[in-house]
C-alpha cells in the first residue's frame, strides 16, 4: 500500500512539472495568425482601394509617430496600382511633411541652433522617419527600436494576417504563471508575448472620410492592406502579366498539339 502511494505521488509530481514546462513554453510562443480574408488574396485578387486609403489615414493618423515607411515615396501614392488618391492629392500630402533639406544658398544644412533645414516635402520625396537617428527613436520608446513597416508583410511570418492578429490581439488575459514583463504589454500573437508596443488602436480612433465605422479590427484590417500594398506595390500588375503568361503557355501548347496530330496523323 505504501508502495503503490509513493509511486502515485511520485508520478502526479511529475505530470505537475510537465504540465507545468508545457504551460511555461506555449506561454512564450506566439499563437498562429488570425484567420482572415482579404481582398488581394489568390491570383486573381486586386487591391480594395477605399481600404488603401483608409489604411493610409491608419498608418498616417496612428503609426507613423513611431514607426517610418522608408522605402515608399510620396509619387506612389497617385501611381497606377496604388491607393488611387490624385496627383494633387499626393502633393498635399507630401507637402503635409517636413523633410531634410538640401544645402541653403549660403551652404547651410542647419539653423544656428544646429537644427537640420527642412522643407515641405514633394512627389519624389519618401515618407520621413519619426525621428532623426535610432538612438533617437529608442529613447522616446524605452529603449525599442520602432520598425520601417515597409515590407514589414514581407519579413513577418504570417504577413498581413500577422499584422492584422498583433493588431486585435491587446487586452487578453496571460495564461496563469506568465510572466508580462514590467514596462511590456501582453500580446499572443508577438514573439515572447511581451511586447513593447502599447495597444495603438483605440474604437473610433480614427474618423475615415467615407463613413465607415473605425473599429478595432476594421482599421487593422485596412492598415494592414495599406501595408501590403507598400510591400508590394505592383502586385496587381504582376498577376495580370502572370496570367497573359499562362494564357499563351495554353494557347502554345494546343498549337502544338494540334501540329502534332497534323504531322503525325499518317503514321498511324
């Protein structure tokens, strides 16, 4: 009898640490994105444009304090492919923002205070970083480093459903015996789950010019869009010409099948 409890303890004190390194692990991992549908999806897929714009005021009203957008210029935003604003509205929005300016007529590149000239910016320009170095951006945000969303889809597993699921992932509940970091957030869908960034979305954060209701997930889902487009910005493009393609592989291979029937229908 003694026996047969030792084992049972024994064995419960075990499955206890087990279940307790299995809690610990999962609790470290990221949970898989979000199912989610998007509008680009599959090879015949194009960009929703209204979201291409509300994704725009997102990134624009929201992120863009912390986070630069690099390699997108401001010409972009009016070319063929992308959000669909005017010419003239891409230059209001790029004169919207300051940028480095080149030498003065004297030579300067700063002010007497040693503050680097500026300039409105123009279609040519891209979107300047929120701030001047990355010493800079991590003193304003404890010592993280904000990244270019650029091709933030690209380099993100899970691309824009990643996005979309880090986005609608604040304000769940840590699994007992996590630890959330002091200064961190907890988000399940973030490597570690502790995550420096605070939740940047808030219900009605934004007021998107066509009416539609700025929820949580309706701007993570169109910001998310904005910055698939950015990281891809002549995807539409390349799935037209992707299907010419096919279209005359078909169309090669009957006319080869065809001469061959032709060619050979004698020697049967």
């Amino acid at each position: 009898m003694r026996k047969t409890l030792t084992l049972a303890l024994t064995a419960a004190a075990f499955a206890g640490l087990a279940t307790g390194a299995l809690a610990s692990t999962e609790g470290g991992h990221p949970l898989p994105p979000k199912e989610e549908a998007f509008s680009f999806e599959g090879p015949f897929g194009t960009y929703d444009r209204a979201a291409l714009q509300r994704g725009f005021q997102v990134y624009k009203e929201v992120c863009s304090a912390c986070h630069s957008l690099n390699r997108v210029a401001f010409h972009a935003l009016a070319d063929e492919g992308g959000p669909g604003f005017t010419e003239a509205q891409a230059k209001a929005i790029a004169a919207g923002y300051q940028v480095v300016a080149g030498p003065n007529d004297k030579g300067e590149t700063t002010d007497a205070n040693g503050t680097p000239l500026t300039r409105p910016g123009i279609l040519a320009d891209h979107f300047p970083p929120p701030f001047p170095n990355p010493e800079a951006a991590r003193t304003a945000n404890n010592g993280a480093l904000p990244p270019d969303l650029s091709i933030i889809i690209k380099a993100r597993n899970g691309g824009e459903r990643y996005v979309y699921s880090l986005l609608t992932g604040y304000g769940q509940t840590p699994p007992a015996g996590f630890h959330v970091v002091e200064g961190k957030y907890y988000n399940p869908y973030f490597e570690g789950r502790n995550i420096s960034m605070p939740h940047p979305l808030n219900e009605n954060g934004v007021t998107f010019s066509d009416g539609t209701k700025a929820t949580i997930p309706q701007q993570a889902h169109d910001v998310a869009t904005f910055l698939t487009w950015a990281a891809e910005p002549k995807m539409e493009e390349r799935k037209r010409m992707g299907f010419g393609v096919m279209l005359f592989l078909a169309a090669f291979a009957g006319v080869l099948f065809l001469s061959y029937r032709k060619l050979w229908a004698d020697q049967h």
